[in-house]
C-alpha cells in the first residue's frame, strides 16, 4: 500500500471589489473580484472564501474601507451560511476590521455583509477577506 497524501490547510484570502456601492438603510453582500497574491486562484467562487484544502483551526480577518460615515453601520461575517462574527463601530472608522477564529474544513465557505445605517448610500473603496493557519 501506497502513501496518502493528506492536503494541508494554507492560508487564503481575496479581495473585495472596489467601488462597490452599499445602499442607505440596507444590508448588502460584499462582493469580491480577486484573490489576493500568493493565493489560490480556487479560493474565490461566487464572493465567497472557499476553504481548498484540509482542516483545522483558523484565525479570519475581514477588512472593509467604505466611504461616508460609518458610526453604527456593522460587518458581519459567515462560515456556510451561519453568522460566526460581527462589529459595529460607534464612531466614524476609515477601516473596519473583524477578526475570528474557528474551525474550519475542506468546502467550508466564508462570506461577508455589510449593514449602511445611513441615509445615503456609502461605497467600498478596498478590502479583503483572508485566513491565516493557527
């Protein structure tokens, strides 16, 4: 009998798409457009994070950078569907960053939603999803 060769977890990110448009009072998905260098190109598939490869414990970094006032509008971030995670900042914030950390496996998929709690539509000028090995 042969060796199995088990794949292991690598870290994976992407990068939100710039000029994304949020509307006022709403809650939207982020999209995103592109993986981030030295990552998988598997790892995007229809704005989600795609877990490639093994299992394991993980530490997930969303990164937002909307224009406009951002005071009570929140992040939130999904694995397969399920909110694992949020922030709502309560005063004005140029990036907003959410970390978790979790446990992941080969298929999971992580997803991003934004809430504008203004009464204007706010846009994404830059941003990433990624995850790092623990």
């Amino acid at each position: 009998m042969g060796n199995v060769i088990v794949p292991h977890l690598v870290p994976e990110g992407i990068n939100a798409t710039a000029g994304q448009s949020l509307a006022a009072a709403t809650t939207s998905a982020i999209t995103f457009s592109s993986v981030q260098a030295g990552t998988p190109s598997a790892a995007l598939v229809s704005n989600a994070l795609v877990v490639l490869a093994g299992s394991g414990k993980v530490t997930v970094t969303l990164t937002i950078n909307p224009s406009g006032s951002t005071t009570f509008d929140a992040l939130y971030l999904y694995q397969n569907g399920t909110q694992v995670a949020s922030v709502t900042p309560t005063t004005n914030q140029a990036t907003i960053t959410l970390t978790y950390s979790g446990a992941v496996a080969r298929g999971d998929q992580f997803t991003a939603q934004y809430h504008n709690n203004n009464f204007v539509a706010i846009t994404v000028s830059s941003g990433a999803l990624s995850f790092v090995v623990n």
